[in-house]
C-alpha cells in the first residue's frame, strides 16, 4: 500500500498563544455543542492546529485524530489544494446570493458530485451541513407526494439509533432516545427497530443475522397505509450510534419492500459518503440505489460546512413540473448559505484530491488490516462486541449500571493524554481514522486503547 504524504507544516505559534490567553472566564460566552460545558472547563481541550493525521494542542503536543475530526477530514488535515481553493475563491466572490442568482462554482460541483453518486441521482441541492440536509430530504420526500397528487402521504419512518442531526425533521425521524427526549412534541414518525442483535456480536464486517428485520416495515406500512407513508430513511450504516453495521441482505430487503409499496428511500450518507466505507457510498457498496441521497462531511473534507442532497429525475420532475407561474419558484427551500462559494471551492477541491490520490480505493485496502487490529482487542476487559465495516469502527463497552456512557468518556480522555483524539458516543469508542493512515497508525491506535480499556474501573 503506497503511502500518503502527511502534510506537516509548523504549527502557527499565534493560535498557541491566543490559546493560552484564554482564561475561564473568557470560556463563558461560547456555549459549545453536544458538550458537556461544565466538565470542559474543568479540562479544556484546546486544537490550534491540524496536519495529516494529527491535531496539535495547546500545550504543543500531537493527539492522533482517530475519527478524521468528526468523520469529516477524512482525506487528511491541511490539505493544501484544499486551503488554496478556499482563499481564492474569498479573494474572488466571497459571497453570492443563492436566491435567483448563482455563480459557476455551483453548477460545477453540481455536476462533479454527479460524477460520484449512483446512477440515476443526477440532481442536486445544496445545503451547510447534515441535519440541513437532512431536514431538506424529509421535505423534498413529503413535496414530492404532495405534487403528485398524494399529499397525505407525508409521513417518514426512521430506524431506532438512527443519527439524522438535530433539526427538528431529523430528530423526529432519527432514533437515539435521548436526543429525542425533553422537547416536546416532534414530527410525527415511525421507527423501525435497529439491528444491534446478540447473536451478531463480534461479527466481522455485515452481520449474519438479522436481515429479516427489515420485514418489520410490512407491519407497519399494514397498520399504518401505505397510502400514508412517504419515505424511509436509514443510514446504510449508523455511526454516531456506534457503527451499527447492517446485516447481510437487510438493506436489499427494505428496498424491496419499499419499491413494492410505492414509498420513497432515503439514504442518509452523511457519514459513509465519500469512502468510508471503502466505496464512494454505501449506496454502492450494497448495490442499493435509494430515491433520495443526503451528503455533508467530506464533501469538503471538513474544511468549509456544506451539505447535499441528491435525487432522482422523478423526484425533480415533480418539482419542476408543477410551477404555475413562470417566476414561480419550484421549492420553498433554501439557505441563505447553500452553495456558498467558498463551501463550493473546497468541495471542488477536496474531491479532486480523493480522485486523484485514490483515497477511496486506499481506504478499501486498509479496511482488513483495521478490521484485523480491532478484533485482537477481543476478550479485554470491559469489551462486549467489536463492529466494523471499511475504515468505521467500534468498541462496545459494557456500561456502568446507572451511569452509561462514563467509560467510554474515561477511555476518551485517557486516550487525550495518550496523545489521541478519540471519540466517544453511547457506549461505544468509535474509530474512524482518515484514508491516509498508515498500517503503523491503526497498530499504534490499537495498542494505546489497548492498554487503556481494561484499566479503567
Ligand atoms: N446524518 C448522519 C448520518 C450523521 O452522521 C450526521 C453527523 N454525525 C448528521 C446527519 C448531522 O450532520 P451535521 O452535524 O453536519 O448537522
């Protein structure tokens, strides 16, 4: 495996400093997401700096970034095509209306996104992240049936441990009950049940069992009509519930159904889109073209937020088709930000840089060594089940009765003075290293975790 040039470049001692003029009560103002704000500040964790695979923090010292930021800088940090790109563009048009005007980066990264997603998703809308993108899918899905004449056919059915964001269409649809609890009342919503089984436990890969779970939407398109539904939207594989990777013929299978019953498939490939899983997306690895397509993440390898939906002739015909007026615009949706020329140029070169560098094909070769590095982890302590699907991965660790998810926060930090960024979520410690990592990197992941798991209580 030809290896991956790692992008060092010095560190910029001006961030280093503004780090350490930061003081706590200067940490007050910034209410930060999905952290727990209190614990934060009593151990700060500040980045001022990211090459190829590590993140420098402010003490100076290197932290191995484990999951490509989020999932996200999985083509490497520091890209400097990427950086280029993006400065450029700021010098050239840095905003541009996207309401009635637009400019070319657009059509073109249209058109090279094109090149990438399944057959037959040639149309696509630009949003700033995945929950956007999410939220864009549910209305286009609930739009399109209104346009056809079915507009009583606007309900979604997600998945239990289903990650959609946290706009409030993808908290309704998506199945993580704590993110779901204490707001309220959502969109009204189905949920099939997730995949996590027993008897799957430390499967390689696609799990054996379980493909017939898929069966439970008959059920419920039975009790609720068809004639009521307008899609179904799952992750080809969850990754923020902790790598739930789908059993062997489950995602055919709901296919399936959902073509018999005329409801729309939604793919939700805001993490396994552009290569994570060893194929450009999920879509293609199972051989499964869904109606609708949503992107985010390494679009732009994290660099610029930006998010994307892709969707059928079909599904845009319905829009384009049904405009009474010819000022008349097809559909009430859009941001203030879609397709912001500098997202657009890092996108633009961001894919360039994964064409060019094979980093999906890399991506695919590296994903046995990982896989075989994580397995070897089975029977330490605290482990219950290993899964894992191309460079995706998690540890489930038991939890703790009456306090879950500490361990896997234990383990995080550990990790952080370990000299890795390790990211944790439910029960799980997740991996997700970027394409470039080397052999090396996932023996060095591997052995620090190693050594960590079992000695925390
Ligand atoms: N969908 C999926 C499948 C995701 O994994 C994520 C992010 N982890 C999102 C949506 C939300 O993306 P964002 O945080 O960019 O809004």
């Amino acid at each position: 495996m030809a290896s991956q040039p790692q992008f060092q470049r010095p560190v910029s001692s001006d961030w280093r400093a503004r780090a350490e003029r930061l003081s706590d009560a200067d940490m007050e103002a910034f209410w930060m997401p999905f952290t727990s704000n209190r614990e934060f500040k009593s151990k700060r964790r500040l980045l001022v700096g990211a090459a190829g695979c590590y993140y420098t923090a402010e003490d100076g010292s290197k932290k191995y970034d484990t999951l490509s930021g989020l999932w996200c800088a999985s083509f490497g940090h520091g890209r400097p095509e990427i950086a280029e790109a993006i400065a450029e563009a700021a010098r050239t048009l840095d905003y541009a209306p996207p309401f009635q005007y637009a400019h070319p980066l657009g059509f073109e990264l249209a058109n090279r996104v094109k090149q990438f997603t399944p057959a037959g998703l040639d149309h696509v809308f630009f949003t700033n992240s995945g929950s956007e993108s999410a939220d864009t899918a549910i209305k286009i899905a609930k739009g399109y049936w209104a346009r056809r004449g079915r507009p009583e056919k606007n309900r979604l059915i997600g998945r239990v441990k289903g990650y959609h964001g946290v706009n409030v269409g993808g908290t309704s649809v998506g199945g993580i009950e704590p993110n779901r609890a204490g707001f309220g009342e959502l969109m009204a919503t189905g949920h099939l049940p997730h995949t996590l089984l027993e008897e799957n436990r430390f499967s390689r890969g696609c799990p054996e069992h379980g493909a017939d779970l898929a069966d439970v939407l008959e059920q419920q398109i039975q009790d609720a009509g068809a004639e009521t539904i307008a899609a179904v939207m799952v992750e080809p594989m969850s990754g923020s519930a902790g790598v739930i990777v789908p059993p062997k013929g489950y995602l055919e299978r709901l296919a399936a159904i959902c073509r018999k019953h005329d409801i729309l498939l939604i793919f939700d490939e805001v993490l396994t889109g552009f290569g994570r899983l060893g194929a450009t997306f999920g879509a293609e690895l199972f051989g499964v073209t869904p109606d609708i397509l949503t992107m985010a993440k390494n679009i732009t390898n994290g660099s610029v937020p930006m998010g994307a939906v892709a969707v059928t002739d079909a599904i845009h015909d319905a829009f384009m088709e049904t405009s009474p007026l010819e000022y008349d615009v097809e559909f009430r949706h859009g941001y203030t930000y879609s397709a912001h020329p500098l997202a657009c140029a890092a996108g633009l070169a961001a894919l360039d840089v994964m064409e060019r560098d094979g980093l999906v094909a890399r991506a695919a070769e590296l994903a046995p060594y990982f896989e075989d590095q994580l397995h070897n982890l089975k029977g330490l302590k605290h482990i219950v089940d290993i899964r894992n699907l191309g460079l995706a991965g998690a540890f489930q660790i038991e939890a703790l009765p009456g306090e879950p998810g500490k361990r896997p926060w234990q383990i995080a930090m550990a990790a952080w003075d370990r000299g890795l960024y390790v990211r944790f979520g439910g029960d799980t410690v997740q991996l997700g290293p970027p394409f470039i990592a080397e052999k090396a990197d996932i023996d060095h992941i591997c052995n620090v975790l190693a050594d960590i798991i079992p000695s925390i209580d």
